[in-house]
C-alpha cells in the first residue's frame, strides 16, 4: 500500500503561479507513472499531466505550456509547477499512482483545491 498526500492548493489572482506536490508514503522502486488529475465542479475528472519513472512526460492540451511535471523519487516527491493560471483551472487536483507489478495497481490522494480568481 502507498499513500499519496497533496499541498499546495490555494486561492490565486489569474495569471499568477502555484506549485504543488504529493508525497508519497514509500518509495516505489518498481516501474510506474505518477500524474495530477484535476476535476472541476459539475466536471468528470480528467488528466492534467503524468511522468514515468524514467521521467518521460504528457500533457493535456490545455495546459501545455503552462504546467509543468516533475519528480523527486528520492524525496518520494511529485510537483506540478503551474503558471499563468486561468479560472478554468479552478478545480480539485488528484496526485495519481500506477504501479505495475502483477498487473496494475492504482493509488489516488485525497486532493487539494485551487481556485483562480480576482
């Protein structure tokens, strides 16, 4: 079992940053992606950004360019650095893991809101 546990959420003016990290309970020496998914009110949840374990990353569209993914395994640490925020970014953010050993194996954080508005 891991846990994930989110920070950095908050209230942000648009056009201003936020960075935000999930920490993991262990390190997971396996191969596995990490991610941020992100679900607004009313909004089913969808995929921000995700990066492996050998640090390959994607991104959704609509924050290319913007966000930014990355991992510190030794720190058990995932960021999303998020610039130039928008209000259609205000949404609950997921820290997301898959581990896969004997298959798939999913874990998911409690989340953390950050809302973009003046």
């Amino acid at each position: 079992q891991v846990q994930l546990v989110e920070s950095g959420g908050g209230l942000v003016q648009p056009g201003g940053s936020l960075r935000l990290s999930c920490a993991a309970s262990r390190r997971i020496f396996s191969i596995n992606t990490m991610g941020w998914y992100r679900q607004a009110p009313g909004k089913q949840r969808e995929l921000v950004a995700t990066i492996n374990s050998g640090g390959n990353t994607n991104y959704a569209d609509s924050v290319k360019g913007g966000f930014t993914i990355s991992r510190d395994d030794a720190k058990m640490t995932m960021y999303l650095q998020m610039n130039s925020l928008k209000p259609e970014d205000t949404a609950v953010y997921f820290c997301n893991l898959k581990t896969y050993v004997g298959g798939m194996t999913g874990y998911w954080g409690q989340g953390t809101q950050v809302t973009v508005s003046s």
